[in-house]
C-alpha cells in the first residue's frame, strides 16, 4: 500500500520523533511510505503520487489551520485517517460545540456563555473554572475573579467566551472507531454520551472522549486526532492483545469508509 505520513509544517521534537516511528512502523509491514509536510505543495503532491491512504498527523501533533487540510484531502479524492473539516473545526469553536452537546443530552460540567467586556460569574457558579476561547487549542484555569478580570483583558470586549465549571474526579477515556466502541468495556455508562457526540460532530475513524465522574459524570475533553502512539491507548490496546502496528493497521482499515473512490480522472487530466 503507498501511504502519505502528512505532518504538520513545524512539527516540535516529541511529534517529530513519533512520526518517525510511525514511519517506521509502517515500512516494516511492507507498506510505501512517504513524507509530506502540510504546506502549499499538498494539494499537487498528493495528485502527483495518488496514495492509497493519507495518514493525517498535521492534525494529531499540529494545530493551526489544520482542521481545513481534509477540506483539500476530499478536494483531491483521496482517502485518508481521521474526522473531517466539519468535526476537526467544530470541536476548536467552543461556542458553538458546548450548547450543540447540551442540547443533544450529552452531559457537561455547568457553562455559560458570555461577551469577553462583560463578562462576570453566573450566581450558583464556583471558581475554579475553565475559559474557552474559540480556535485556541486549550482552556485557560481561572481560579479566582481577579485571574478573571485579568486573563479576559486579552480578548476584544464583544468577543463571546466560555467559562466552565471544573469539575475534579475520576476520569475515564472511552475510544470510538466507526461509530463503534473501541477498546472500551461495552458495559460503561459513558458509551452511550461519546456515541452521541460521535455522530454530532459527524467524526470518522478513531476518537476519543474523556469523562470525569463526580456527583454525576460529564463530557471534559474531545479528541478528534487522538495520538495513535499516545501511552493510554497502547496500555488499553494491550489489554486486548494489539499493539502499536495493529493500530496502525486498523486506522488504514478504517480510513475514510464513507468516502468514494479516489477521482484518478482529475489526475490523468492534470498529468496531461
């Protein structure tokens, strides 16, 4: 199989050794392997070599504006690993998921919503809390009201936040693969909510969605890109008996199933 490694433009050195490994890991299995950053080249590398499978490490071990990449991947008809433009960009604009997944009964840790100018703590809300801004990559932890009033000067007035109760308690991973639970005990409580979230984000081969137990149980984290060699999933794959290449091997099973065929149409006319 010709398989693309997509990595991010400037990928830090911890990511940069993973995608060596990955690399790695792949041509051991006989797989074509070749390397190619996120940047202006993709869309013309990409028709040039016609991989059967595009793994999409910009947006595991990038950020930026790499939520679009799929946007060009789909564009070039190829079939590639991970969510799409809808999902990747929709879980980076908090303003938009938190009241999606309420609505949807996907339990969350009490939020409001508010203009960053005005903003000031709901009456029954407790520091510390967590504020979301959208396209930045994490929360920032606010801890009392002057961190508030502080952190929320950096922000234009009319900007809508998020300030999110944090909610502390055992917590939990539970991994979905097609719609279909992945290595998670088919019995646990938090199936049903990542499913559900699942298909609201219209997510597409392996995700991940982290719950924190406390007087009840809410949805704290969502992975669209989990990292396929992160610790916490090796540890549960081994429990079944697979390891880092049979992972691997599952997220190139599994990549882009609903999508067509590639158009090699396009290509024939752009080689002539």
């Amino acid at each position: 199989m010709k398989i693309v490694l997509l990595e991010p433009v400037e990928p830090d050195s911890p990511a940069a050794k993973k995608i060596n490994r990955i690399h790695d890991l792949l041509e051991s299995k006989g797989h074509e392997v070749l390397r190619q950053r996120a940047d202006n080249s993709l869309f013309e590398s990409v028709m040039k070599h016609q991989p059967d499978v595009i793994i999409n490490l910009a947006s595991i071990y990038g950020w930026g504006k790499t939520n679009l990449i799929p946007a060009i991947l789909e564009i070039a008809g190829v079939r590639y690993t991970g969510s799409s433009l809808l999902g990747l960009s929709l879980v980076r604009n908090y303003t938009k998921l938190f009241p999606l997944l309420l609505a949807s009964g996907v339990p969350q840790a009490p939020f409001v919503i508010t203009k960053a100018g005005s903003a000031a703590l709901p009456d029954g809300f407790h520091f510390p809390l967590t504020l979301y801004c959208d396209v930045s990559r994490n929360g920032l932890v606010i801890k009392n009201q002057a961190e508030m009033k502080k952190a929320l000067k950096n922000y234009p007035a009319r900007e809508d936040v998020v300030l999110q109760e944090m909610v502390t308690g055992e917590k939990e991973s539970v991994y979905i693969l097609d719609s279909a639970p992945f290595l998670s005990p088919g019995h646990s409580e938090y199936i049903k909510p990542a499913l559900k979230a699942y298909q609201l984000l219209e997510a597409r081969g392996l995700a991940r969605f982290d719950f924190v137990k406390s007087d009840g149980f809410y949805l704290d984290e969502i992975d669209l890109s989990p990292d396929p060699l992160d610790e916490r999933l090796i540890r549960l794959a081994e429990d079944y008996g697979l390891d880092e290449v049979n992972i691997l091997q599952l997220l190139l099973k599994h990549a882009g199933r609903d999508l067509k065929a590639p158009r090699r149409s396009i290509s024939s006319r752009l080689s002539k």
